[in-house]
C-alpha cells in the first residue's frame, strides 16, 4: 500500500460572524492510498496556517507506504527542523497526519485504532463539559455528567462557588484560569488557595506557559492538583513539567501535540512519574475528540477527556456516525480505523472565516499590570473589567 494524495478541509467552526476566542476554524484531512483506503485526522494549533503546513510536507508522503507511521513521522519533523521550533503549528500537521495514518492501519487491518495503541482497558471514557453558571452545572448534572469545568479570567471564585453550592460535593469541579500573562505568580497562589476549599480535581494553567519556575512555586504553594500542558507541542514541550513533577495532571491537546504516538508517549512519561493525563479539547472539532478517545482507551492514566456539551450544530453535521455518550461517558467505537468519516458536503457549507482572537484591550500588551485585582480574588465583589474577561 501507497500513499497517493493528501487533501485538506478546512472549515468555519462557529456561528457568523462570531469573533474573539469563538471565530473557531477546524481542519480536516484525508490521505488517500492506492489501495482505495484512505484516512481522515485532523490538525489544529492555528488551522489555517496548519493547513499549509500540511499542503508543504505532502510530497514528502506521496509514494510512502501508510503503516510506517513513526518512521514517517520522524521523517516530516526533520524536514521542519530548518524552519526552528515550529511549536503547535508544526505539532497540528503531525498530529493531522498522523491521525490519518493509523486511521488507515486499522481500517486496512480491521481493527479500531484502540487496538492498534496497545488495546482497551476500558470500553468508556469519562467526560467533563464547561458550566459557568450554578444554572448551567444543574443541568449538566442532571444529563449525567459527574464533573465540570469553569473558571476563565472573570470572576472563577464566584463561579466555582455558585456551582459548588449547586451540585454538592459529588461532582468533580476543574477551574481554568488559562494562563493569563498579566497574573503575577503571588496572585496566582493566592486564587488557587482560595480554591482549595472547593476540592478541585485540578487547578488549571495558573501562570502563563512561558514561566515554568512560576508554575513551580504555584505548585509548591496551592494544595490542589495542578493542571497544564494544553498550550506545548510534542514530548520536549511538557518534558520539563513532568521531569520536575510540577504537574498533577498533563493536558496535550490531540490536534497539535503531534500525533496520537506523541501522547502516547507523554502519557507514558507522565506514568513514570504518577501524573495523569487528561486531553485538553477545548477548541477541536470532533475527529480529533474521537481520535483521543481511542487513545485514553488504552491509557492507564488516563483521567478524563474535556468535552464540548452543545456545542455549534456545524459539530453534528461534519462527522458521521455520532459519538454515542451516557451518563456523562463515550462509549469507544469499535469499527475499523477511528470509526467516523468527515461529511465533505456538510464542510463545504461552512467556508473558512478568520482564525485569531481580536484583543479587547486598551494597549496591546502581552504582559500587562492588572487592575481591579479585589474584584478578581473575592467571589463577592463586583464583576471584573470587561478587559479581562
């Protein structure tokens, strides 16, 4: 078997016209074989410049044979390394092909790609959707779910205990903070000991990405489970985070960590060092939800996948068959390959339309001094600056 031909699908992700962190676009891809098999995946970590990157490395697979993955992965990172660290750019085209790639295996070889990682441990995989309002968590609840995420960069305190005095004491709470470059280390200790009454199952990016020995002393400092790892690509990116042990809780992201080999490999890093793995999901579409789900089927580290609960009607018409989920679980499919396929006619309906996130500030700054920080740290006090939010 050969491949033959690389296409690429890129989409609009969200309502019209949405903009800001909503202006989503999601990329899909198919590699095709001389065997009339092909394979679906799909890229982010940027998806309209992960696209290109993607069109560029495609001659680099054509008249390759689909079931050398890894050889074919070291192969394409290679040819990116005159480019520098190409981050989660580079990581979304290795994540894209590579997931098409084993998509290809286990649909040539019969078998769920699950099986093709080391096979299940278990047939379901626990998730967890984002409530930011006690109304919305009352309502995930009563669907099934057990746990829930909020937070964000406005108030997270009032929400956590909104939600809290909500559902009980029985449903996982995770608050998110995203790493927001204007949260000084001090105040990011002083949010997470604030949250300790609340009995997270983590704490999420408490400090900007860039600053690992902040994250070391947030660490040190708050008595709850630390969470992150979403915003790195491939193993070298978390290393430092599981090495060091300054994480409860690795968070890559399936479309840009650089393949499904890739979190394989880090959660096993993580495994040595008893640190769970649950897969940031925040921003992908549902091929990639699907490949992790394969993934932490096999994992025994594995600790819960985030999902987007009623997400834009695009998600539901540009992948078939539909992931079966109850009680707040999806079930693994056991169909060759990933078990899906992309709906080109349904994608075409949705052209691409913008893919980055306009700031709403009054100086574009990435560091910048934080105002308003009483309204930030109390869960009494009044709304933060819309700024912020």
């Amino acid at each position: 078997m050969k491949i033959t031909d690389i296409k690429t699908f890129l989409m609009h992700a969200n309502v019209p016209d949405s903009s800001g962190w909503r202006a989503r676009n999601w990329l899909f891809i198919k590699v095709y074989t001389d065997e009339g098999i092909y394979g679906v995946g799909e890229g982010s970590g940027w998806p309209r410049v992960v696209e290109t990157a993607v069109r560029d490395l495609a001659p680099l697979l054509i008249g390759e044979d689909p079931f050398e993955i890894e050889r074919l992965w070291q192969k394409l990172f290679l040819a990116m390394m005159g480019h520098g660290m190409t981050g989660v750019v580079g990581g979304g085209a290795l994540a894209a092909i590579d997931m098409a790639l084993w998509d290809i295996k286990g649909k040539a070889l019969n078998r769920p790609v699950c099986d093709l990682l080391g096979g299940k441990i278990r047939d379901r995989v626990r998730l967890y959707p984002h409530a930011h309002s006690a109304e919305r968590a009352r309502e995930l609840v009563d669907r099934g779910y057990s746990a829930l995420k909020t937070g964000g960069v406005s108030d997270p305190l009032a929400k956590v205990e909104a939600i809290r005095r909500e559902v009980g004491p029985n449903v996982d709470i995770m608050v998110d903070i995203h790493g927001p470059p204007w949260l000084t280390t001090k105040d990011a200790i002083r949010m997470g000991q604030a949250l300790e009454e609340y009995d997270l199952l983590f704490y999420e990016d408490p400090v900007a990405p860039e600053d690992v020995d902040a994250l070391a002393r947030v660490s040190a400092a708050v008595n709850l489970p630390i969470a992150a790892g979403e915003r790195h690509a491939h193993i070298w990116g978390v290393r430092e985070l599981i090495e060091r042990e300054l994480i409860d809780v690795v968070q890559p992201d399936t479309g840009r960590a650089g393949g499904l080999m890739q979190m394989k490999k880090i959660a096993a890093m993580a495994e040595a060092h008893y640190i769970t793995f649950a897969p940031h999901d925040g921003s992908l579409g549902p091929v990639a939800e699907m490949a992790a789900v394969h993934l932490c089927a096999t994992l025994p580290n594995f600790l819960i996948l985030e999902h987007l609960e009623d997400d834009v009607p695009q998600r539901y018409e540009v992948m078939q068959p539909q992931p079966t989920i109850e009680n707040g679980f999806l079930r693994v499919p056991d169909a060759p390959g990933l078990g899906i396929d992309i709906v080109e006619e349904a994608i075409a309906h949705y052209p691409s339309d913008g893919n980055v996130s306009p700031p709403n500030l009054a100086e574009y700054t990435y560091f910048r001094a934080r105002d308003r920080r009483a309204a930030w740290l109390h869960p009494q006090a009044p709304s933060a600056s819309d700024e912020f939010n």
